[in-house]
C-alpha cells in the first residue's frame, strides 16, 4: 500500500486469504494503530476523526458501503477511547483499517528507508498479539 502497488496488495490479501489469514489481522492491525496514532500525535477532538473519515470517504468509493460513525469510532478507539467498537464485527474493522491504511499510507509517502522502518515496526508491534 505504501508504495501504491495495488497489483501486490492484491496479491498480498490472496496470499492471506489462502492461508486463513494467520497472523494477517494482526499485522494490518497493528499497522493501523501505528499510522493513525502518527496522524493524529498531537491534539485531536472527534471533530477531527469526522473530518479525517470524510475525507478518506471521499478518497476511496470502497469505504461508501461502511458505516461512518463506527469508522469515527474505529479511529477514536486505535486513539485510546476502546469502548466505542465493542459491537464492530472483526470483518467490518479490518475492512475499515485497509481504507484508513491506504489513506494514512499514501498521506505519509514513505522514503524506501522510513518504508523499512515503519515495516519493522508493524512486524514488532504484530509480534506482541501473535
């Protein structure tokens, strides 16, 4: 997603569908977590989380057929605020985190290095839930 090769994140989600998605959740999880709480470091309010959903709405028709005050709350929870997806089935989150990711990924435009690095992060943080 990083790098926009949309040809290999599909590639990457049939590989992990073929393989019952061992350990995937938990790394497109945990790199979910990293990038909104990069996106949002510093001061947000849930005014903030709506318009950052809008925009990745607008962005991406994929994220048309998801419900947006649960993606207000998806973001908000990865932000410290958890009792807000207690009732979001796991498809509908993950769903939703390949949007958020695909946005988050293209705002950052990663150097090869800091790819690689965010990279190793995403695999250490996955690595604590697995």
């Amino acid at each position: 997603m990083a790098r926009r090769d949309w040809g290999a994140v599909d590639q990457l989600l049939d590989g992990l569908e073929a393989s019952g998605w061992h350990g995937g959740n938990q790394v497109i999880g945990a790199a979910f977590a990293i990038t909104v709480n990069d996106r949002f470091a510093t001061t947000h309010s849930p005014t903030d989380v709506a318009r950052f959903v809008a925009e990745t709405r607008a962005q991406f028709p994929a994220a048309d057929s998801l419900p947006t005050l649960e993606m207000e709350g998806l973001v908000r929870a990865a932000l410290g605020e958890v009792g807000l997806i207690d009732n979001l089935s796991p498809e509908t989150a993950l769903q939703m985190q390949i949007v958020f990711l695909a946005k988050l990924l293209e705002e950052r435009d990663l150097s090869e290095t800091q790819l690689e690095e965010f990279v190793a992060d995403v695999e250490r943080t996955a690595a604590e839930y697995l």
